[in-house]
C-alpha cells in the first residue's frame, strides 16, 4: 500500500490500490481530511473514493462521515441535481462541499440507508 510504498519509493501496481488505501485508512479510524493530508490527496478525490466503496457496498460506517440532517438537506434538493453536482450544491447554498454531496448520493443509493 502507499504507506509502505513511500517508504520503499515503490510506484501504485494497479489502478485500484488507491481505492483499497483509502479503505484501509477509514478502516483504521482516520477521516476525509486525515486521508487525504496522509496520502497527498484532494480531500474530493478520497470523497470519490469512499463514494464508490459505498455503492460497492464495501464500506458500511458512512454514519461516521455525515450526518441525518445533512442527508435530508441533500435528499430533499437532489430532484433539482439529475445526477449533477453543482445544482445540488448551489441549492443548498454551498454550506456542503461536493464531496460530502457525492458521498450522500452513495448513501441514498442503497435501500436500508436508516
């Protein structure tokens, strides 16, 4: 993984090696910011990440990364988004980044989201 690939000076073998580091690292309790500061990313990009874990149904503690109310927020303006981004988030006047909306949109995709 990158941890020791850093050490070593080793480059990523497959494409999807990010994708297991970033679930390594929630696995180990570490958060959006932690990650992304750990691994030299876009705090987006680990979004990105824990977005498709979760439609993958590969990473279930998504509860620990938004809350209730900020899945209402997005639930209740998403009909305005069509799967876009940016009408969502200026609908809620920013106050959530596209990350966290990207991550929401995973949640709402699966069916025993409470």
């Amino acid at each position: 993984m990158a941890l020791i690939r850093k050490e070593t000076g080793e480059k990523s073998a497959r494409k999807g090696d990010s994708l297991e580091e970033t679930l390594y690292l929630l696995g180990q309790g570490k958060n959006l910011e932690e990650i992304a500061s750990m691994r030299n990313l876009q705090e987006t990009t680990v979004c990105s990440h824990v977005a498709q874990l979760i439609g993958e149904g590969r990473y279930k503690d998504w509860k620990k990364l938004v809350t209730p109310d900020e899945i209402l927020s997005v639930a209740h303006v998403s009909k305005k988004g069509n799967g876009e981004l940016k009408p969502i988030y200026e609908a809620l006047d920013g106050t959530l980044s596209y990350g966290k909306i990207r991550i929401i949109l995973a949640v709402l995709g699966l069916s025993d989201m409470f």
